[in-house]
C-alpha cells in the first residue's frame, strides 16, 4: 500500500488522519496518484490517538502526533460556533485542527493539508457552510484539498497549480457508507473503526462531568480535566470532588495523580477502592469519602468497619470507617 510513496512524488501533503475509515482513505486516495502523504492526529483528554497510530502502521505513512488539550479545553469553554448534541464544538475543533496542523505543513515543508471530510455527511460539521466556516477560519482554505468530495467545492491553489490532479479527486456526499465501502475494498482496508465515537465531548454523561468541573474547580488544570475519564465521580455535600476507582487501573491511575494538595482514602485490608479528593479535601467529605471506600470495599464478616487508609496534606493514617449508604451517596455521582 506504501508502492506510491516510494516514486518520485509530485507534490507533499499533509493529512489529518483520525483513524476512522473517511480519513484513511483521504491518504489512499492522494497516493494513488503519486503524492507523497504524511498525517497527522490530535490528542486531548477528550479523544485519543490509538486509532490514527493503528491507522498510520497499516497505511505504513508517517504520522506526526500534536497535543490538541489547550486548543479543545478552551472551545469547549468559549465554542464561538457553538456545540453538536453535546459539548462537542466540532466546527470550531475543526478549524482549530486544520489550523494547527497547517502550521506544522509550513514548518515542515509541505505543499498542502488534506481531510477525509465528505459533504453533508454529518449535519452539524460537514454541511456546505460548516466545510466554508472551517476554510475560512483556518487560515489555510486555499491550500485545503478534501479529496473525498473535492468535485463539488472551488478547485484550491495545489489543484489549480497542478500538484494534486483534480480529474483524479472524488465526488462523494451525503450519510450513505456505500461508496467508501466499495473504495475500501478496492484498497485493501478491511479494518477500521465506526464512523461515530471516539470523542467523549459527544457523550452526554461525560459532559455532565465537565459542567460540574467548569462550574466548581475550572479547567485550568490539565490534570484534573483528564481525570474526567477516570473511576466514578462524586460532588461531596461539603462542595469536595470525589473520584472512585473502579478497577485496579483505575485505582493506580488515581494514586499516580495525588499530589501533597490532594486526599487520597484506599482500603487497607480487603480489596477495595482508591479514592482521590483533589484540593483541600474538609473533614466532613473526607469522612464521607472514607465512608464510601468502605462501602466499596470487599466485607470482612469479622469487622465493626473497614481500615482505610487516608493521606492528606503529607501525613499517613488509618482509621476504621463504617460504610455510607449507598442510596445516599449514588445520589452524589455526576
Ligand atoms: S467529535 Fe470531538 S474531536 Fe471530532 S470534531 Fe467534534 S469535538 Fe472535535
């Protein structure tokens, strides 16, 4: 699949790569007529790189990996196209991409960027006037080429100048998979994932734990906006945060992350949760918290309590909580 790369290619592209079958074909598509393709994906808290890095090694194209957290942090707090169906600002996050990632095709060398967008294949992102929001507020709309659906937008500057040979772009629009179906047939790809997912700004229950963190702590801290997809999060009646292993990843995760600011309550004895109360935790909610490891915690029928221990501000102890009810406390997860 590589053959083309190989030749002496006319022009260099650069491609945003997600992964997803839309944006490796983009890839197949230019190197099909001699192009020389490199990608690039965006990483955040809010989506991942595996499946462009998974992509990228069956493609064997060179990918270049940009951390996207600031950039998608403050458009979610300020999105000034708005969001999809949930917190997801993807006309904004688009633009802001295609931005990034046109900086990196000047530094690079580069001789123009690429998508895998196909017109009006999702309602809010890739209609005719999102595809002209993003052009114009990228910065770079004419050296933009969307080699799934370049036959229904105006010829850009690597098409006019003839390093990418528009006769061999395609005309695909519309929800129906059919066509890229076909296409990765014709190219080999027999693994990709679904069209949807992939981005946690999409999931409603996952923005409920963003509204909470904007409204109380903020999102300045990176640190605390990734631990939005970790364990179980609980808003304490004292005003604490609260995060509850669910698993021993989890529980690693939450232990690796507390800083001498933080609490940290774990079970002692039984197996059982670990649990973060980032900042200054108050007595009450660390009592609470304590109260909620316990009732997580595996039962040892020869206990008044559980032996958790408890860890704030530098010092170590341990002491015997009794478990809170969990009708009580499910009422206090986001
Ligand atoms: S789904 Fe998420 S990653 Fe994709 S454009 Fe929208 S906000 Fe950005």
């Amino acid at each position: 699949m590589n053959a083309t790369n190989s030749e002496a290619p006319r022009g260099r592209g650069l491609s945003l790569l997600s992964g997803g079958l839309d944006s490796t074909l983009a890839i197949c598509v230019l190197r099909a007529q001699g192009l020389h393709i490199e990608a690039v994906v965006f990483e955040s808290p809010f989506f991942t790189s595996r499946p462009a890095r998974k992509a990228a090694a069956l493609l064997d194209v060179r990918l270049h990996v940009v951390d996207f957290s600031h950039e998608i942090v403050g458009l979610v707090q300020h999105p000034p196209h708005g969001f999809g169906g949930a917190m997801n600002p993807c006309v904004d996050c688009h633009a802001a991409m295609i931005q990034r990632a046109g900086v990196l095709m000047e530094e690079l060398g580069f001789d123009f960027l690429a998508t895998g967008e196909v017109l009006n294949q999702r309602p809010m992102s890739q209609n005719r006037r999102s595809l002209q929001i993003v052009q114009q507020d990228c910065g770079y709309a004419d050296r933009l080429v969307r080699p799934l659906c370049a036959q229904h937008l105006e010829p850009t500057e690597p098409e006019r100048r003839g390093i990418v040979d528009r006769t061999r772009l395609l005309a695909l629009h519309g929800r129906s998979r059919q066509a890229q179906m076909a296409l990765a047939k014709e190219y080999g790809i027999r693994e990709y994932p679904s069209p949807a997912g992939g981005c946690l700004l999409t999931e409603t229950g996952f923005c409920r734990r963003i509204q909470d963190l904007m409204a109380r702590e903020g999102m300045a801290d990176l640190r605390l906006v990734r631990l939005l997809r970790t364990g179980r999060h609980l808003r304490l009646p004292g005003g604490g945060k609260c995060i509850v292993g669910r698993n021993r990843a989890d529980n690693e995760t939450l232990a690796a992350a507390a800083t001498d600011g933080d609490a940290l309550v774990w079970s002692v004895n039984v197996p059982g949760p670990t649990l973060l109360l980032p900042g200054s935790a108050g007595d009450y909610d660390l009592a609470l918290a304590c109260g909620i490891c316990a009732a997580y915690a595996d039962k040892r029928t020869d206990a008044a309590g559980t032996l958790v221990g408890v860890q704030r501000s530098g010092v170590v102890q341990e002491r015997v909580a009794a478990p809170v009810a969990r009708e009580r406390f499910e009422a206090w997860i986001l």
